[in-house]
C-alpha cells in the first residue's frame, strides 16, 4: 500500500490514515503509553463536545479530525488495525440485526 501524506492527494484509506499516524507520532506514542494517549484522547473528545455545543463549523471540522487521529494513536498503541476492525463489525451494517438501515427494535437500540 503506498504511503499517503502531504505529497499524495489520492483519497485516504482508514488503514493509511492510521500508518500516517504511526509515521508521524509513534515514537511519542510510545513513551506515552496508553494511559496517558488515553488520556489525550478523552481530552479531545472534550474539545469536540464543546465545539458541537456552540464551535464554528471549522472548529467542529477541526476536533473532528483530531478525535480520530488519537483513537488511531490508540489503536497503534494497543497494536488494534482499525481498517480491519471496522470491517469485521460493521462490513454487513448493524453489528446486531446485520441490516443497513439498522432495524433494530428503538426500544433497544434508540
Ligand atoms: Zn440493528
């Protein structure tokens, strides 16, 4: 698979844009730890709460993205391939009634 990054303008793959990740922050990651990534991650699923409530819509494109590069710091840290996850769960829709739309019962699953 070819690397993505600055020079590539080919759309991205979730498991390029979690090599990219690996390539930009992994040595850091890996002195962090998964504790303190952890940590970082709750933080910016903080800063995408308060983005939603009353953040410009750049702000919101922006905790957006950050949200998802710390879960795939977080993914690297606990050696998960998100691609691979993703696509085992959700590759037939709704991980309960395998159906898209999911058509669940709303009592249970709102
Ligand atoms: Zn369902």
């Amino acid at each position: 698979m070819a690397a993505w990054g600055p020079s590539c303008k080919m759309p991205v793959s979730i498991s390029q844009f979690q090599d990219l990740i690996r390539r930009t922050f992994g040595a850091k990651d890996s002195r962090r730890g998964i504790d303190g990534t952890f940590l970082w991650f709750v933080e910016e699923v903080g800063e995408l709460a308060a983005a939603l409530r009353g953040g410009s819509r750049a702000q919101q494109s922006e905790e957006f993205a950050d949200v998802l590069a710390w879960l795939a710091t977080l993914a690297n840290s606990a050696g998960v391939d998100l691609e691979s996850a993703i696509e085992r769960k959700y590759r037939d829709g709704c991980p309960t009634c395998h159906q898209a739309p999911c058509q669940c019962d709303p009592a249970v699953k709102p």
